[in-house]
C-alpha cells in the first residue's frame, strides 16, 4: 500500500510561498496510477452478478471443450 511516509514528493511553492505543485518518482506516480486502477475494476466488479463456484467450475469445463 503506499502511503505519504512511502512517497518521494518534491513540492513546488507558489509565489506566495504556499505548495502548489508535487513532483513524485516516475516509479511512485506509476504505482499510485496502477493503484488507482486496481480500486476502478474492483468497484466495477462488485456490481456484477455473483456465480457459485460450482457454475463457475462448469462454465470453465464447458468453455475448455469448444
């Protein structure tokens, strides 16, 4: 998980001295993207229909024979 204390930022000031801006680590801002996106299909897949396992068992031995 990444958290604030796990994150490299740099912060950019605005002329009044107040952060404005964050420069993070390519690597941490593609982390943080890819987490983002993990959290978007999750909650896409909670509103799919739920199947037993046991249809799901069928439905993959039917799909294996075609």
């Amino acid at each position: 998980m990444i958290t604030v204390e796990t994150l490299h930022p740099q912060y950019i000031k605005s002329p009044k001295g107040e952060d404005s801006l964050v420069i993070l680590p390519i690597k941490e801002f593609n982390r943080l993207i890819e987490d983002y996106n993990d959290l978007i299909v999750i909650e896409d897949r909670r509103k799919e229909e739920k199947i037993s396992l046991q249809d799901l068992k069928q439905n993959l031995s039917t799909s294996n024979n075609v």
